[in-house]
C-alpha cells in the first residue's frame, strides 16, 4: 500500500519530471538550486539546516495553477485531496496588483508537522473572478461562463481514484500508478488548438483571463524548487544567460534571520502553440505563460511580526514615492529593518514576532532549583531550545508581483466599478472545504510544543 505523503512525494516528482521536459530552463534551474544548496551546505555546515533537512529542501517544490470556476476548484480539491493537501490561506490578487489580475486564490498543503517533515509539496491554486465587473462585463461574463461550465478538466476515472485515496488515506500499487498517471496528464500542455478570437478576447482584459478562460483544459504554470541562497542563485542563472525578473521579492537580504519568503523568477518563455483562426485554419502561434520560479524560506512570523513587515513595506513604499530619485530602495529597506525589524531570533521569539517549538534540553545541569514558568525565562536559562518554525505559505504580494511580471500586457480594469466580494468565507464554501487560516496553523504547533515542554519538565499547569 503506498500512503498518501508517498502519493505526494511521487506526484511532486513526477510533476517536476513532466515539466523539466516541457520547459527545459526549468531542469537548468533545478540544477543550479541543487548547486547552491550543495555550497551552502558545505560552507556552513549544520547551519544549512536549521529551516529544513537538506533532502528535504532539495525535494521540495511548490506548483502553481489555475481554473475558471468552483466547480474546477472543487474537483482540484479533491485531487489533492487524496495527497494529504488541505486549503490553506485566502489571498486576493485583484487587490495586491496594479494591472489585470482578476484571480482569488488559496494554497493545497499538507498541515502537519511530521507530513511536512516528509515532503511538503504545495501548489498555489488560483481561481478566476468573472462576476468581478471591473474586468468583465456582463456580456463578457455570459460567454466566459458557459465556456468554462463547457469544459472538463479531470476525469471521473482520476476522481474516484482521488476519493479513494483521501477516505482510505492510502492506495494499491496498482491505483497508485494509474492515479499518477490521469494526474501529471491533467497538468500537461495540451496540443489542443486554441481558438485566437477567443483568447485575445480575453487577453484584453487579462492575461491570465485568457491563460485561464481561453483554453479547454489547465496545465502547471510553473514549479518551485527551494534553494539557500537566493542571491547566488540569481547571480549563476543571469551568468548563464537566462532573462531573470527584475527584483528577488519580498524580505531583504540582510544580516537578521530570514523571515517569510523570498521569491523571483525567469521571464515567461514564449512556448508554440496550434491557434485556429475564425476561418477555421489551424496555424502556429506563440503563448507566453509559463516561467520557472525559485524560492528561498525562512521563519514563519505571528500576526504581529507580520503587521510589523507589511508596516515596513508600506513606509519603504511611501518613501520611494516621495523621492524616487534619491532613494536606493534596497539600502532603504535594509537601513529601516535594522532599526526596526528583529536582528536575531531570540529577539524574534522574545519580541513575540515569529513562531518556534520549544524543546526541553535534556542535558541541562539540574542545580535542583525550579524551573521557572515561563516560555521566555526558561529559554533565556537553557531550559528550553527553541527551533524555528518555517514559513510554509505564500506572500500576496509577491504573488502579484511574479503574475505581473510574467504578463505580456497590463490588461484593463474600470476601477469606478465595485468589485465582487470575495473572502475566506466564500471560497470555503466554494470549495466545500474549510479554508484553513495559516496563523491558527502556526500557533497550534508553536502551542503543542510548549503544552509538551512543560509536561516534561513537570510543569503540570502549563506556561505562559
Ligand atoms: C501564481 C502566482 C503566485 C507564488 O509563488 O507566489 C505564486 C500563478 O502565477 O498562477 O505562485
Ligand atoms: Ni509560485
């Protein structure tokens, strides 16, 4: 029987195979991360490896896609479903880019400690907005509609196979390579053609209205792969000629511990596609939709260690608009979070502003005083270690920021239009599934580690 963080891990890998084949610059940027991660082992050691095993990191992905309804993400929810993946986190793009990007969208991911330990693929899950009227009209909507409530992107065979494996939370040999099989197809480039007139309808108003709505089927936009170095990374890739995105998004670089997520990104390739024009021809054209992408992590942050970074964005923000001439916005960035941001990560855990589980050293020297009852003395007396929790989610707006870069035109939005309201509210009961809010996630752990710490140390009231 092959359990479902095997199902997960074979998908992950599967998924990364299919792609390096169709998007040959994705299979150089695996390498090089590979590369990297190697140099940074061997010059820093175990240090390397406080955000993660190495075999763990050096597997690790994360997949992006896209679909056109709730039914789709439904059905999307199920497939990954049988993966150990549950919703995780609402983020409105519409909101965080300027140009057309008329998507919500939420993270599949697996949410226990250990199943992230094992392999923690996640795919980022974007679904279009059509009752948004400041991209679509109604007419525009109508048609995009019944196009979409047209369409089939998962077969009733990979389905049931899907349900299987979720409510079994395991399959056969046999079903595990079929279940593979009807899922990697899924996420292929079709050969379809596409029908031009359509998509350029669509292209119009959004790029990424036409990547989703101008075709019968869905494929991987990009892939992930996690590397230690970022800056290295980005610097060996341009040195090999591949047309980066302009910035690394997200934290600086900077001497603190990493937080969040740093992300960038080569440019979307221009792919060749079969296009049917309104005569009915079939001719060869060219999309540019898929890129690859790479990411490096780092401490997941509490709600206040977050408000304190979107704080920082927005003064950093407020200054570049103010004089954008004299300002160099990374050494900005860097000056400001060195006042103000947590230099190290006992500062972060004492100022409360990132997530860590605490452990009992067990080799301290027991003077036979008391422990104290504090998360926070018992640390700063080497009764506790505390390890960093790393940050398993997305940024919105680097999500914005990589959607918009790869796009070929702004596209168009009336903003004098309100926009459809869409939350985590809405898109749980979409997807019939409970969109799970990624704090909460981060505090449980960061809670069961301490209720257990204080057990060990006998501490039968618990800490504060
Ligand atoms: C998703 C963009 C967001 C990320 O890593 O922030 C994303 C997409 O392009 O469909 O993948
Ligand atoms: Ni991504």
């Amino acid at each position: 029987m092959i359990s479902q963080w095997q199902l997960r891990a074979a998908f992950a890998a599967r998924l990364s195979d299919m792609y390096g084949r169709e998007v040959p610059t994705y299979t150089t940027l695996v390498d090089v991360s590979r590369e990297v991660n190697e140099d940074v082992l061997h010059s820093q050691g175990a240090d390397a490896e406080r955000l993660g095993s190495i075999s763990r990191v050096t597997a690790e992905r994360h997949g992006a896609i896209r679909v056109g309804t709730p039914q789709e993400m439904r059905q999307v929810a199920r497939v990954f479903g049988a993966l150990g993946m549950r919703p995780v986190g609402f983020y409105d793009l519409r909101e965080a880019a300027a140009s057309a990007v008329p998507v919500v969208s939420t993270a599949f991911r697996p949410i226990d400690g250990d199943e992230l330990a094992r392999n923690p693929f996640r795919v980022f899950t974007s679904m279009l907005t059509p009752a948004d009227p400041r991209f679509f009209d109604e007419d525009l909507r109508a048609r995009l509609e019944i196009f979409l409530a047209g369409r089939r992107l998962f077969s009733p065979e990979l389905l049931a196979l899907a349900d299987r494996a979720e409510s079994e939370e395991e399959l056969p040999e046999e079903e595990t390579e079929r279940f593979l099989q009807l899922a990697v197809q899924t996420f292929e480039l079709s050969t379809d053609p596409v029908d031009k007139a359509w998509y350029e309808t669509l292209e119009r108003v959004s790029a990424v209205a036409a990547d989703i709505g101008g075709v019968r089927s869905t494929h991987i936009n990009h892939l992930t792969p996690r590397v230690l170095d970022i800056d290295e990374l980005y610097r060996r890739m341009t040195e090999r000629g591949i047309e980066m995105i302009d910035t690394i998004q997200g934290p600086p670089r900077w001497s603190g511990p990493d937080v969040l997520l740093r992300q960038t990104s080569f440019r979307a390739l221009a792919e060749s596609r079969a296009l049917r024009t309104p005569d009915g021809d079939v001719i060869s054209g060219a999309l540019r939709v898929r890129f690859g992408e790479v990411e490096a992590r780092g401490i997941a942050l509490t709600r206040e260690g977050r408000a304190l970074y979107d704080h920082l964005l927005t003064l950093v923000d407020r200054h570049t608009a103010a004089e954008p001439d004299d300002v160099d916005r990374g050494e900005l960035v860097r000056a400001l979070w060195a006042k103000r941001f947590a230099a190290t990560e006992r500062d972060l855990a004492a100022r409360e502003l990132g997530f860590f589980t605490y452990h009992v050293v067990s080799d301290r020297t027991r003077d036979g005083s008391r422990p104290p009852t504090n998360v926070a003395e018992l640390t700063a007396q080497g009764w506790l270690r505390a390890e960093p929790i790393v940050y398993e989610d997305f940024l919105p707006r680097s999500a914005a920021g990589i959607f918009q870069s790869n796009l070929t035109g702004e596209g168009s939005r009336d903003n004098e239009q309100a926009g459809a309201a869409y939350d985590s509210d809405w898109l749980s009961a979409a997807i019939g599934r409970p969109v799970l809010d990624p704090f909460t996630l981060y505090e449980q752990q960061q809670n069961q580690s301490i209720a257990e710490a204080a057990g060990e140390l006998g501490l039968a009231d618990g800490l504060d």
